[in-house]
C-alpha cells in the first residue's frame, strides 16, 4: 500500500524535515508466505511474513546546519533512525487527531542534481521495520 501526503510532518533521526520537502510517500507491505497443503482444492494459502517500510522524499536542496543535505549525509546507511511520518503538519503545542507512522530505517540513497537556472532538487529513499520489532 503507497500513501502520498500533501501536508505531511516528517521527523528523520530527531530533525523536523517537512519543510524541506515537496513531497513524501510511504510504502508498507508484508511478504506473502506460501502455506499451501494437501486439501487446499487446488489453492494458494498465503499467511502474512515479514512486514517492510519505504519512505521516498523530494525537496530542494538546502545547506546548514539541521538541514535536509546534513541529516541525509550524515545518517547515510545508519542504522535504526527513528522517522515518524504524520498526515498533518503540526504546530507548536498542538495535538494529533489523526495516526502516524514510526519506524526504524537506514538511508539507501540520496541524490542530488538538476539543471543549471533552476532550483536544486534531491531525493532520498530509506526502507526499515516497524518501530516495535
């Protein structure tokens, strides 16, 4: 399942990243695991396996320091960062009336590069478990 947000809250490693990016998406599956036995009348038993989260991220690139470019550089394949993902943007003080994500990730890749006369792109993928397991 692939959820895309518009306004989300995005927290990478104890930084508050949202700002940074123009778009997020998350992926969540679990393995299907073949269970099949005599007696199935010639059908396929699944039983849920391991569980998997992908986050993808795009923004423009922007150096200092608690930037986009620092964090992603220097958790570059860390593993176990902590990253929540909240459909909403939060304010100071405020609170959720909604769910989010947690999970435990390692940065796989970021890239940076665009044309020359335009804004700097990046992207930015980190798969990882459930912040429970």
């Amino acid at each position: 399942m692939s959820i895309f947000y518009t306004n989300a809250s995005l927290y990478y490693g104890g930084y508050s990243l949202a700002s940074q990016h123009n778009r997020l998406g998350l992926d969540y599956s679990v393995e299907a695991l073949d269970e099949t036995v005599f007696g199935t009348d010639g059908t396929r038993k699944f039983r849920g396996g391991l569980r998997a989260y992908t986050l993808n991220g795009e923004g423009f690139f922007n150096a200092g320091v608690d930037t986009v470019h620092q964090v992603f550089m220097d958790s570059h394949a860390v593993l176990d960062v902590g990253v929540m993902v909240f459909p909403e943007t939060f304010a100071e003080g405020a609170t959720s009336t909604g769910s989010g994500y947690m999970f435990r990730a390692v940065e796989l890749n970021y890239t940076i590069g665009g044309q020359v006369g335009e804004l700097l792109p990046f992207t930015v993928s980190a798969s990882g478990r459930p912040a429970g397991n």
